[in-house]
C-alpha cells in the first residue's frame, strides 16, 4: 500500500505554517478527550501522536515541531494532562516523532506503511533513548510496547489515511 498523495513542507515564513500548526494543537486538545473515555485510553492510544505524525507527514516538520513543542503545554495548561512529570519526556518525544515524520516524507515523498512503520519504531528507540536519559528508568520506554502497540498502529494506519485522503 502506497500513496503519491500531496506532501507539503511550508517554511516558519508563511501565515500558514502557523495556522496549520494552532490547528493541530486544537485537535490534540479535543482527541485525547475522546481517548480518556477509555481506561488507560491515553496510555494506550497516544493521541497526540497520531496528530503530530500525520501533520508533520503531511506539511513538513516544522508545522510538526511547532505543534509537537506547544501541544503537551497546552493540553497540560487546560486539562492538566499530560502531568508535569511527563511533560518534558512527552514534549521530547512528540517533537523527535515530529522530525522523523517530515524529514522522511521529505526525503522520500510518498507515503508507504513500511516508511510509517519505519517511523514509528525510529522515533520510539530515538525516544526512549531521551526518556531513558530524563526519567532514568526502562520501565516506561518498555511500557510503550507492550501497553501502547495499539496506538503505534493507530499512528501508522491513521496517518497513511490522512495522507493519503485528505
């Protein structure tokens, strides 16, 4: 399954990187209300990743990083989720996921499930080597797998439908 859908990569000197950005940082507000009907739904899903992958797939890593970097403080601000304990780990996170999605999109220009899979798994060991050096336990980066593999595919298979659909 592969798509030639069209791939942007807007630069931090147009109106609409931004616009695309705020966008993104409101979905990642009323997503994860959705998810957190689920017990452990946050956990297990990540929905502020699928956002932050498909965006940065689509419109390049800067809207990606932008919204990557303001999304956990906004969210926290608002809802106090996520905890202040994992902000700087998740904020690191989602702003790697965020590099890895527009640069391989960039370099690659189609979107392929093999190169979503190859994101995913890249920005999870990038990742979990941050959240090792911040949080100093491998509990957590394990925890990703093994609880969290629903929301790696959610990221996988969403993004390849918006990419490829919208």
């Amino acid at each position: 399954m592969k798509t030639t859908a069209r791939l942007y990569t807007l630069t931090l000197d147009e109106a609409r990187t931004y616009l695309w950005a705020l966008i993104f940082v409101g979905a990642n507000l009323l997503l994860p209300q959705v998810f957190h009907l689920v017990p452990q739904g946050g956990i297990i899903f990540s929905p502020l990743s699928l956002v932050i992958m498909a965006g940065a797939y689509k419109l390049g890593w800067r809207v990606g990083l932008l919204a990557a970097l303001a999304s956990p403080l906004v969210n926290h601000l608002i809802t106090g989720m996520p905890a202040m304990s994992v902000l700087p780990v998740m904020t690191l996170k989602l702003a790697v996921l965020a590099l890895v999605a527009g640069f391989t999109a960039q370099h690659f220009r189609r979107a392929t499930i093999p190169l979503l899979i190859g994101v995913v798994l890249l920005t999870e060991l990038l990742g979990g080597l941050g959240e090792l050096a911040l949080m100093g336990g491998i509990d957590v980066t394990i925890q990703d797998f093994t609880v969290g593999w629903p929301g790696m595919l959610l990221e996988i298979v969403g993004t390849y439908l918006i990419v490829k659909y919208l």
